[in-house]
C-alpha cells in the first residue's frame, strides 16, 4: 500500500510504500506505522517518547506524529509513527494492524483484485 507523507518545510509529497502487515502492533498501540526514523524526522514528526518492539524490530524506537494521505481513499489524518534506523528490504516501512483496522479491504467479490476503502 502506499502512504503519502510531506515533505519539511516544502510541504512536497513523499509517497512511501509500505507492507500492509495485520499481525503488527494491536489495535490498542500507541502507532499505526513504522517507518524509517529519516523519514519521519524530514517530515518534521513531532516526537513523543520511545516504545519497545518486538518481533521484525526489537528494542525501543522514538514515536513521531506525521501527517499522512491515502490521496484516492481521501483520507488525511495525523498518525503516529515508530522511527526504526532502516525499513524492511523492499519496503519503505509497515502499516500496522491499527493503521489497517480503519479501513475495509479484501477482493470485493472479484477474485482477481484486491482492494481498499475507507
């Protein structure tokens, strides 16, 4: 899926591609994403105090607040965000399950698609 976020101090989009993951976080965590801590500080998060992962990252990483978009759901929201050093290879970071919650997706009764909407 793909997420944009904006650019400090331009306001110029930087779109990132995430990995839709459902077995990520709960829905009572406190982040929705988990992003590379670059991208978040070029986006100028508004940092809030660690939380400690555990599974495809371990340890305690910083939260940011970030505007984000999902521009064809129209959906722009501020989201908080978990800063790690480096995303996953092919990826540019994680959509957690309570990111994924606020949103209904599957195939939509055509076995060939997969969709999303809000």
């Amino acid at each position: 899926m793909q997420v944009v976020l904006a650019l400090a101090p331009s306001g110029q989009p930087l779109p990132r591609t995430l990995l839709a993951d459902t077995g990520a976080g709960s829905v009572n965590d406190d982040f929705e994403l988990i992003l590379a801590e670059n991208d978040c500080l070029l986006c100028d998060g508004i940092p809030y105090p660690s939380v400690c992962l555990s599974g495809a990252y371990d340890g305690w990483f910083p939260l940011y607040d970030l505007a984000a978009q999902l521009p064809a759901l129209g959906f722009s929201q501020t989201i908080r965000a978990v800063g790690v050093p480096s995303a996953l290879a092919g990826f540019d970071g994680i959509a957690c399950f309570r990111f994924l919650n606020r949103f209904t997706f599957g195939n939509f009764g055509d076995p060939s698609q997969f969709g999303l909407e809000q």
